[in-house]
C-alpha cells in the first residue's frame, strides 16, 4: 500500500515538472529572466519538437548501426550484389 502511494507521488511530481517545462516554454512568467527559465525554454522547445537535437545526441545515434531488413537483403539481391 505504501509503495503504491509513493509511485503514485512519483509520476505526479513528474507530471508538474513536465506541466511547468511546457509552461515556460510557451513563454510562460520567468522565462527570460533566469537561467533556469532559458534551460526550461529550450528544454520545451527540443519537448515539442521546435529545436535542432543536441549534436552529442545525434552523434549517439549515428553510431548505432541500423538492422538489416528483409527490404534491403531483397534490393541487394536484385542488383546482383
């Protein structure tokens, strides 16, 4: 029962904290006057898809190699490669 109350203080927490991300973001009060209000701007703005990804973000996934799929074994075949 315990546990179950402090998940349930946990994913509320996280939700505020995502509610005031957005919050801010949107150009919500602070936004502009404090560090933490620029962090959360970009924060949101990278959250909703508005800003480039971080480069060491991008460049973790580029090194990941992508799976091999039954589409291209097929267009390899078919070149004769």
């Amino acid at each position: 029962m315990n546990t179950a109350i402090i998940v349930m203080l946990v994913i509320l927490g996280v939700a505020l904290a995502v509610i005031a991300v957005a919050a801010v973001g949107m150009q919500g009060g602070g936004s502009d006057r404090t560090e933490i209000g620029r962090t959360i701007t970009r924060t949101a703005q990278h959250l909703n898809g508005d800003a480039q990804p971080p480069r060491g973000l991008v460049e973790f996934f580029d090194e990941i190699p992508l799976p091999r799929s039954a589409d291209s074994a097929s267009d390899r075949q078919r070149s004769g490669s």
